[in-house]
C-alpha cells in the first residue's frame, strides 16, 4: 500500500452493463423499451481490459466507489434561493433543491437585473451563483435577450440605442460571469418576438427591424465573444414547426447555437408520454442536444380560460389527489426524456407552491417546503434507481475491478490512497485512474 511518500498508482476499472439493443418493432414507450434506452444512453459499458504502461497496478486491496453527481442536469430555476436568508423555511428549501438538483437557472431579466442603467444586479446574482458553487450545482443564466420584463428607463431610446445597449448588456454580464456561470438562455421565444404585444416594451420593434435571425445572429455573437468557452441557448414555448423553421434558419446562417431549449409549461393539462416523445424526436433531427426547459406540471385542476400574465391566482389550490396525479406524470415525463438520447436536461420550474408563476400549484414542494409526492417519486428515480450504488470491491491481482456505472462524477478511496473521477462517455470503454495517497 502507498505512503504519503510513493509514487502514483493505477487503477484500471470495467465499467460493464448488459444493454439488450431494442427490437426495432418495439413500442418506444413501453417501460422495457424505455429501460433499455437509459441503460444504453445513461450508463458506460468497457467489456475489454487494458494495461497500463506507467504506475504500478493496486492489487488485490479493497475500495471503495461513490458516485457524487450526475453527468445528466436535473434542474430548476433558483429564483427563491437567497443566500443570506437564514429563516427556517430559506434552509428548507435550500436542502430540498441542493438534496435533489444538480442544475440550476439564475434570473438575468433584463428590466428586472438592470432597473436603473448602468446599475446591474450583478452582486445579488453572484451571492445565487457562488450558493450553487458550494453545493456543486451548475448554473445557467436566463434570458439574456426576451421581449418581456423590458426595463423602463429604455424605453423611450431609439432603436439605435436599444440595439447597442442589448449587445452591450450581454457583453457585460456574460462576461461578468465567466467561470461562474457559463450556460445561458441567450435569445427567449423569438418565434413570437415580432409580434409581442402585451406589455410596453422595444424589443419586438428590434426584431422586426433586424428580423429575427439577424437579432439572434448578433445577440449569439456577442455572447460568444464575451465567452468562447460558453454553452449557448436558443429557447422557446412554441414547439410548432414554426420553431423548427427558425431552427433551421439560424443553423444555415451559421450562428453558435450549442443548445435547443424546448419550454414545457403544462399548466393547461399533461403533455402525455406520445406528445413528449414526439417532441423530443421531432426536435432531436438537428443533431444539438436538447434541454427540456420551463417544465411545469401541477398539482391541481387546471383553469378554465387560463391567463398567461397578470396578478397570481388565489385560489389555484393542490389537493392530495391531485398531487398523486401529478407525481405519476412526473415519473413518467421524467423517464421518457431520460431515455432519449438527445437530451441532456430537464429544468422544472417552480420548485415550491411559494411564489410560484402565476399562482399555480407547480412545485415539486408546497409552501410550507414539505414535499409532494412528486419530489419523493424524483428522489427515488434521481438517487436511487438511476444513481449508482455505493461500490464495496476488492481489486484483483492485476489492479482491475468491475462495477455497473451511471454517467457522472464518482470518488474512490482505499485505505491508503482517494482519488476523483468522471464517466462521460457512454459505449465501450476501459478507465484508468491514478490514486493519490491519503
């Protein structure tokens, strides 16, 4: 065994599953169907060893393997989440989202992070972004270019103006959050941009000015610039072929997009698993990921002749039927996009019933931070079945161990020596790792 003054040692591991390929007449929702994807697409597989030309092999020593995160973002918007709050119900939530969610979504609303020009937000974001840090969940900011929440003192500028400030704006807040978020929404529904019209606000008037492609094209630009290394977002409620059409219109003008967000705001009634799938195929055909944005599924009836803005409803109550409902559609929405291989996010929006949008009943917990059903049915999918077991082995006379791995990040330790190491990459492979001493 190594002491604090021997060199470093390897480690080879098999990571092995036996993933039967899908008949091709098979039902795509079936729960087999569904299964058997997310142990092709979700797990890794190395049914070869190799050796290892440096270091000296740990033989025949126990270890042990956890997995510490999940390479698959399971996310929700933070907006609640208030670092400096230390009352009973601020820690309650932080637990609930940090025990759960690995992903999380910052408020960058340009009227709203900006209320008064040249005084952003900048510092109350940082305190979100730092709180994520600590608790190893990744960020993602939202929206740098929307036609909503538009900040007033602008709105009397030319269009000139608002041009020069909207690129200036991305420039400066992207580039402000470099290395702590580098994810973002950077144009928000832009499919109906041109022709937004209910509340005061420039930004359509810009879109139809530019035309859509055009905004997109300078607003991806300038996130670009301000982040080279950034994951850049093109996100919209319309899953139309409308949104297809734009799609395919920005890609053949050659602007950066790394990401297509797709919201899924269900507060009128359930997608259903054909109308989810069909989504997802529909939208998988231009070869970038997917992330499932905006994802809302409540626990209540819907309303009749819902509005989309004004003040929250009030009596937009959960009730216990209602929230065994909605945890059943969560396990099944939830699965059927962990099964695809073009997505690789989910974000629900919100996490608790406490000032949710539009008063709806849409969190995972209720106001009182106490979890719904659908939370536990999450933990249990997210932790639990899709979560890789804590490892107890012995390495064999050659240093190799084989173990069933989830993509993500994992810890091993043995008596002596620790070590980190990821699993990004699904198909055949054989990992080396070096330990470190204790």
């Amino acid at each position: 065994m190594p002491s604090s003054k021997s060199p470093l040692i390897v480690v080879l591991f098999l990571l092995t599953l036996a993933a039967p390929l899908l008949a091709q007449d098979q039902d795509p929702l079936s729960p087999a169907a569904i299964q058997n994807r997310i142990l092709q697409h979700r797990t890794a597989n190395a049914p070869r060893t190799h050796t290892t030309p440096d270091g000296r092999p740990l033989k025949n020593t126990p270890v042990t393997i956890r997995q510490t995160r999940h390479k698959f973002l399971f996310g929700c918007n933070a907006f609640a989440v208030k670092p400096a709050d230390s009352s009973d119900l601020q820690k309650a939530y932080q637990q609930r989202f940090s025990d759960l969610l690995n992903f999380a979504t910052l408020p960058f609303y340009w009227g709203a992070f900006e209320r008064a020009e040249n005084n952003p937000g900048t510092a109350r974001v940082a305190s979100m972004a730092q709180w994520c840090a600590d608790n190893h969940i990744l960020t993602k900011g939202h929206p740098l270019c929307w036609q909503q929440v538009f900040p007033r003192w602008a709105m009397n500028k030319s269009l000139d103006e608002i041009q020069s400030l909207q690129l200036a704006r991305i420039t400066r807040d992207v580039s402000a959050f470099t290395r702590k978020i580098d994810t973002f929404d950077v144009v928000n529904e832009a499919v109906s941009m041109p022709n937004y019209k209910d509340e005061p606000t420039r930004i359509p008037e810009l879109a139809k000015k530019l035309g859509a492609v055009e905004l997109i094209k300078q607003t991806f630009a300038a996130a670009r610039k301000a982040n080279p290394s950034a994951t850049l977002i093109l996100n919209d409620y319309d899953t139309s072929p409308n949104y297809e059409k734009l799609i395919q219109q920005c890609l053949d003008a050659n602007i950066p997009i790394d990401v297509i967000g797709i919201q899924c705001h269900q507060h009128t009634g359930y997608w259903g698993a054909q109308k989810t799938w069909e989504i997802a195929q529909r939208f998988s055909k231009f070869n970038k990921p997917l992330h499932f944005t905006e994802l809302t599924i409540i626990s209540a009836k819907p309303k009749q002749n819902q509005r989309w803005n004004g003040p929250a409803y009030t009596d937009w109550l959960s009730t216990p039927e209602d929230e065994a409902r909605q945890a059943k559609q969560v396990a099944e929405y939830y699965s059927i996009l962990f099964s695809h291989p073009a997505v690789h996010a989910i974000t629900w929006w919100d996490f608790s019933d406490r000032n949710a949008w539009l008063g709806a009943p849409a969190g995972l917990i209720r106001s009182d931070m106490t979890p719904k059903p659908a939370y536990e049915e999450l933990m249990k999918l997210v932790k639990d079945q899709w979560w890789t077991k804590q490892v107890k082995a012995t390495t064999d006379d050659k240093g190799q161990l084989t173990f069933t791995a989830f993509l993500g990040d994992y810890t091993l330790e043995s008596p002596a020596a620790k070590t980190t190491f990821t699993l990004d990459q699904t198909g055949n492979r054989t990992l080396s790792v070096q330990m470190t001493p204790k």
